[in-house]
C-alpha cells in the first residue's frame, strides 16, 4: 500500500505546549478543542521547556476554542475562546447528550477531572464549568462510559500519576466517586471503557502493563498483560466492532486485540515512535489515527493486515494530540484530521485522503 502524504491546510500557534485535541461531535461542525500544558518560572515567566524541570515551576494551561474555518484559498484557524486552568494531560467529549447538554471533560495536572457544557448560542462563551473534582494527584487521563449507549447518568473513568485509578458518576450536575484503587505501580497514563461492555474498564501505566478490570467484582485485574514492552499510554475500544481494542506504548508498537483473548494481540504495527494517542475513524471501523510523538502522525489501515496508508510529518516536536472531525464535506470523501505538538506549540489540521 502506498502511504500518502497530506499537507497542512492552516495552522494556529497554541503559545503554551499543545498535548491535547478534540473535535466537537455535534451540529456537523468543525469547532475543536486544544488543551496545553505549559510549565512557568516563578513570576509567570515562560522558560525553555526543555530545560526547565517541574521541580521549580508551576503547570499551567489553556483550553482553546477554534473552528477551522473553509476558505476560496483553503481553510483557515479562528480562535473563539480561551480559557485558563491548570495544565491538561487529556480532554474527551461525552459523544452522546447528557441531559440535553453537550460535555466534555478535561484531565488537569492539579488532578482535577473538570466538566465543561457547550453553549451553541455563543461564540465567545462556548464552554462553561458544571462541576470539578480534585485528586491529590496529577489526572493523566479520562474516559466516558456513554459513547455507545446514551444515559443521563454516565460515568466517567480518569487515571492519575501515582497509578490510581478512579470510576466516578455524573448525575444532576455533580460527579460522585463509585470506588477507586491501586491500578499501576507508576504513572497510569491511560484509562479507557470497552463501550460494548462499559463495566470493563482497560488501564495502562508507565510499569509497563496494560491490565483490564471488571468494576462489578472489586480491585483485581481480569488481565494482567506484559506484552508491551515500555510504559502503556493510549487505549481505545473500537466503537464499530465488538471485542477489537487498540493499546499504544513507549515501545512504538500499536497492539490490535481481540477482548475474548487478551494473551497476545492479534496485530501489532511499528510507527517508529511512542503512541501517545490512538482515535479509531468514526464511520470506518478499519482506520485508526496515531499519534507517534518523535515520528508524526498516521493512519493505518486495520485490515487482515495493518498497514500503514497517511502520514503526516508536519509537526516538528512531540506529536501528542490528534483527532478526527465528525462533520465531513458533502462533495468530499477526505475526512478532516486536526494534530497538535508540544514544544513547537502549534495545531495543523489536514486531510486523510479516503483510501
């Protein structure tokens, strides 16, 4: 298979390091989040952030607001809001309503696990705060439980930096914690739902293990998998079709699963970098976005075999954040892919040609 090359259609510099993108899923749209992370000297002092420890600085960050706006020319980046909090390690939209409103959740380097409602009605006040809960650790990661199945009380899954892990449930505007416990030995970076059977909950940490629980039965893994060979950091279920899971590491492999036997993967594919993210397509159950920190981002194809069918190498630091937009064109199969990258702070959307 031949790898295409897409270019970058706008860009849009984030001026905080970028780690965290997710497009709006509602009202055929091309608005998307950015979350960054960004740490400051003493005094706010912006610092190199490749020297700068977090021993002597504090970590801030910004939630960005912006649509990619089509043009004759192309397309262009326009900021609506900006909002400032702690620095994000992850942001996610709950993909169904909840109650009639539109969340999402952002992960926050204070531990908190912040939920923000959109308003269609404004540009400028898009996002507003429902409610927060704060952790005495650093929050890596979270997951909704409703992207199947629809609920007014949904819940949410979130991962935090001394390797707990957490279940909470949101009703009435609160989140309230249903147990939490010791899930990882280092950092768990991810945590994710299987959205067939959100009773089942998939973690990975930087021990280097990617382990699986059932909430019902208590604090025991149902697998304790080794199978990667360096800290685990992405996970998701796949949407379209029950029992394929892909699990991402430091080691630069991408691992496709079948849940009913989780002794080895059934796939595996180097991207020739760490996977800090993985989104599979939303109408294709067969193409999966990576996000391959020193080696760009790809799509691969996920078919008897796993190749490789885009890359994108526009990105000239980290490449964390990436995802696809839910609204597509109508005289276009190309699907809309926004990425963002730390250091150089900087967003490029393009698109992914239809294979």
């Amino acid at each position: 298979m031949s790898v295409n090359l897409p270019e970058s259609l706008a860009t849009f510099d984030t001026e905080y390091c970028a780690d965290s993108l997710e497009f709006y899923p509602f009202n055929d749209t091309q608005r998307f989040l950015v979350g960054t992370y960004q740490l400051l000297k003493d005094g706010n002092a912006q610092a190199n952030q490749e020297e700068l420890t977090s021993s002597d600085a504090t970590r801030v960050g910004r939630i960005y607001v912006c649509d990619a706006i089509d043009t004759d020319g192309g397309m262009r980046i326009i900021e609506r809001q900006r909002i400032e909090t702690s620095a994000i390690f992850d942001i996610k939209w709950s993909y169904n309503n909840v109650d009639g409103k539109h969340l999402a959740g952002v992960a926050c380097a204070d531990g908190s696990l912040a939920i923000y409602s959109a308003n269609n009605q404004s540009d400028a006040e898009f996002l507003s705060p429902v409610c927060t809960i704060i952790a005495p650790s650093m929050c890596c990661s979270l997951d909704w439980s409703n992207r199947r199945v629809s609920t007014s009380t949904p819940r949410v899954v979130t991962s935090y930096s001394d390797g707990q892990l957490q279940l909470l449930q949101l009703s009435e505007s609160s989140l309230t914690e249903v147990c939490q416990w010791q899930g990882h030995d280092l950092e768990a970076w991810i945590a994710a739902f299987d959205y067939w059977t959100p009773d089942i909950v998939y973690s990975g940490g930087d021990d280097a293990r990617l382990k699986g629980w059932d909430t019902r039965i208590g604090p025991h893994p149902v697998f304790n998998s080794r199978r990667h060979q360096a800290g685990v950091c992405s996970i998701q279920s796949n949407f379209h079709r029950e029992h394929i899971l892909a699990t991402g590491s430091y080691d630069e492999h991408v691992f496709v699963w079948d849940t009913r036997n989780m002794r080895m993967p059934v796939q595996e594919y180097n991207v020739g970098g760490g996977v800090w993210r993985l989104k599979w397509h939303p109408n294709d159950a067969t193409q999966l976005l990576v996000g391959a920190m020193y080696n760009g981002f790809h799509v691969l194809d996920v078919g008897e075999k796993v190749a490789c069918s885009a890359s994108f190498m526009d990105h000239t630091s980290i490449a964390y954040g990436a995802d696809w937009c839910q609204a597509q064109k109508p005289d276009s199969e190309d699907m809309l892919v926004g990425t963002c990258s730390f250091y150089d702070h900087v967003v490029h959307v393009w698109r992914n040609p239809k294979a």
